[in-house]
C-alpha cells in the first residue's frame, strides 16, 4: 500500500511534466503561427509566378527544357520531409509509413533517396537506404537560400540525367488536428498542369511584347517554378510538423491533468483511511479505559 | 483615353512588398531600364540587377536583383528574386559585401568564380546607390 508520501511524490512529478508539455504546447503554437505567416507571405510570389509561367508556356507550341524532357523512369529521386524533433505524435511515423509505401510501389527503379528534417534522416539511414544528400535543420525555419539550394540540386541531378523523375513526399497542413500526406511529381514539369486551373484566362491570351525570346524567359521561369514548388512542400510541413505537435502536447496535458486528479483521489482516500483508523482506535481505547 | 494610374504589386517568394497605384514606374530590364506610364502595351521581361523607382503619392525607390517584370495597360507585376525598399536597405553591410567582392576580383586568384564574384559586387553597388539616394533625399519629397 502506497504511503501519503509516496501519493505526494508521484503528483509533484506528474505536475512537473505538465509543466514541461503545456510550455511545449505553447512554444508550438507560436512556430506554428509563424510558419503559417511565412506560408501566407509567399503566396503572391506563388500565383503570380504561376500566372506568367502559364502564359509564357501556353504560347510555345512545343515547349522545350531540360526540366521539361521525359525519360523512361528508371531512376527515381524522392525529397521525404520529415520533422525536425519527435514527440510530435504520429507525424513522423505516418509521413515514414506514407514514403514506404512510395519506395515499395517503385520497387524495380533505382531509388535514390534526399531526407530533409533530422527525423527522417535517421530513419532512412537507418533502413540502408541511398541517401545522395541531406538537409537537417532547414525545416523549423525554412529560409529561401535553402530552398534554392534544393532547387539547384535536383534541378541539376535531373538535367544531367542522373535521375529521372522527382518527387517530393511531405505532409501537407490541413488543419491543426490533421494533415495531408501527399506525393508530388516535381521533375519534369508537366506542362498540362501547369496550363490547368487557369483562373484568369483573360490575360493568357494578351499579346506581350516580349524583351526575351519566350525560350529565354522559360528558361529562366522554370528554375523559380521548381523553386517555389520546393518552398511550398517545406513551409506545409513545418507548419504540419508544429501542428501535430501542438495537438500531441495538448492531449499529453490534459491526460497529466486525469492523472494528477486519480492521484489525488487516490491520497485522500489513503489519508481519510488513516485517520478513520486512528479515531478507531481512540474510540475503542477510551471504551476500555472507562 | 488612357488610364490616370496603374497598380504596381512588387512580390518576392518570402513576401509581398508593394501593392500600390502608379503613375510611373521605372524598370530594370534585363536589356536596359524601361519606363513605364500607364497604358503601357502588355509586355514581359526578364529583370537584371538595378533600381526600380515608382511614382505614386511621392517617389519610392528599390533594389531589384533579377526577376521576372509583367506589364499591362493598368497594372505591372514584378517578381523579383530580391528586393528591397530603399529604406530597408543596411549600407554598412552593402558596403562590406562590396569591399569583399573588390577584394576577391582584385587578388587576381585563377580559382574564383568571375561570375559570382562580379554579380556580388554588381548587387552590393546597386544597393549602396539605392539607399545613398534615399538618405539624401527623403522618401515623399519630390
């Protein structure tokens, strides 16, 4: 049977870890918001990039790139974002889950393999995959001369021909309680998706005068293309990565809080037990005295 | 009749810096600055390293480091890979990156990259010019 003492240990101790979670919780909350801003701040970038590439494209009748061309997939290249840190729930697990599942379909290719975030870095490393590079540490704050670093890697392996196709695997934020896990194509460029989800037609068919040739002005719009594609995966799952482990401090506060209460109950039922006891004993001492 | 005014949006992929009416705007083209006034014929250019001044209620100047710029009759969109308001811009660390790239392109060393090393300088120059005029003539006083 546990003493008082022992009851009053284990809540200071339970207590203290709340502490801990709940300040967790809160230091998550606010890299969350600050990721979300980043994501927000470079959304006009995005669409107005998207907007000048599409019209640039749709005049070329037989665009041609490097980042363009298409090759039997022989050799595949996957960017898998994971996060930074654990105690982040199943963030990490699910995202790891979701690239096995991308590595086993592709089995038969030559795979190749870029973790960015530390998480999936041991993971990977650890299953004896072919990393060709890694990125950790980019991913609590995602600084664009990073991005561009990526970009130029991939853009580079793909050009040269070491790989053939791209892909980018990350978890996508959704809300604070969930995220998307998404597999996207990055290298080549699909120039049909790139035409689709015109939203303003109108200035598509403007007829620019052109300072470049169009050729030029592609060559030059592809590369911030990749880029803003890479910025765009790396600001969603920092901002997953805070969410996941927002919510998984919130619910390890909240359960310290169960248990604290159990405890407590728990002490003053040893207590009241006890002192229930000594009346007992006075009562029938004093009965036998008289 | 043409347009009294334009709407200029100046964006960098971390963020939007300038979404505002124009009466006129310069550009640093990739081929030479152009001037634009509104009613322009739409129009798409590559940007090189230089200053972009805009008038709108005063005159703004920035540091524009290559980029994309789109113009139409009523509006002009720049998608710069850098930018910077004159105001924003640090001269002392302008001015170092600028000594730095003198002194990489004067050691005569064969290994340096000239292209990096020019650009650097290229951009320190641009900026140290940008903010220069903007200390000497305060913003809104034209």
């Amino acid at each position: 049977m546990p003493t008082l003492l022992d009851f009053r240990r284990h809540i200071r101790s339970v207590k203290n870890t709340q502490q801990i979670t709940r300040a967790m919780k809160f230091v998550a909350a606010a890299r969350l918001r600050r990721a979300q801003e980043a994501a927000l701040a470079a959304r006009p970038y995005a669409k107005e990039l998207m907007r000048v590439l599409r019209s640039t494209i749709s005049r070329i009748a037989e665009p041609h790139h490097p980042l363009l061309a298409r090759r039997p997939e022989e050799k595949v290249l996957a960017l898998v974002l994971t996060g930074e840190r654990g105690l982040a729930g199943a963030f990490n697990t699910n995202l790891l889950r979701r690239a096995n599942e991308f590595f086993r379909a592709n089995k038969g290719r030559e795979l190749s393999i870029i973790p960015l975030g530390k998480k999936g870095r041991d993971a990977l490393r650890k299953a004896g995959f072919n990393l060709i590079a890694e990125y950790i540490n980019v991913l609590s704050r995602v600084e664009f001369a990073t991005v561009r670093e990526i970009s130029n890697l991939v853009s580079d392996l793909y050009s040269q021909g070491q790989v053939d196709s791209v892909y980018v695997i990350f978890s996508e934020f959704k809300t604070v309680m969930s995220a998307n896990l998404t597999v996207e194509k990055l290298l080549p460029v699909d120039p049909a998706r790139v035409r689709e989800g015109s939203e303003e037609p109108s200035s598509a068919h403007v007829d620019y005068i052109y300072e470049q040739t169009e050729e030029q002005l592609l060559d030059r719009l592809l590369p911030r293309y990749v880029e803003s594609q890479v910025q765009r995966a790396m600001l969603e799952s920092s901002a997953a990565e805070h969410a996941a482990r927002m919510t998984a401090m919130e619910s390890a506060t909240t359960n310290a809080g169960d248990v604290i209460e159990t405890l407590t109950l728990h002490m003053n039922k040893v207590r009241q037990a006890a002192i229930t006891k000594e009346i007992i004993e006075i009562v029938s001492g004093a009965s036998t005295t008289v | 009749m043409l347009p009294e005014s334009m709407e200029l949006i100046i964006v960098t992929p971390t963020r939007q810096l300038v979404r505002t009416g124009a009466r006129e705007v310069t550009l640093p083209g990739a081929n030479g600055y152009l001037g634009i006034l509104p009613g322009h014929a739409p129009l798409m250019t590559e940007l090189g390293i230089g200053e972009l001044t805009f008038r709108g209620t005063g005159q703004t100047e920035l540091s524009v480091i290559r980029g994309f710029a789109e113009v139409l009759p009523d509006r002009v969109t720049v998608l710069a890979e850098t930018a910077e308001l004159a105001a924003e811009i640090d001269l002392e660390r302008a001015e170092a990156a600028k000594a730095r790239a003198q002194k990489r392109l004067a050691a005569g060393d064969p290994n340096i990259d000239w292209d990096r090393a020019g650009v650097a300088l290229q951009r320190a120059l641009i900026r140290i010019q940008v903010a220069r005029k903007y200390r000497s003539v305060p913003a809104n006083s034209h």
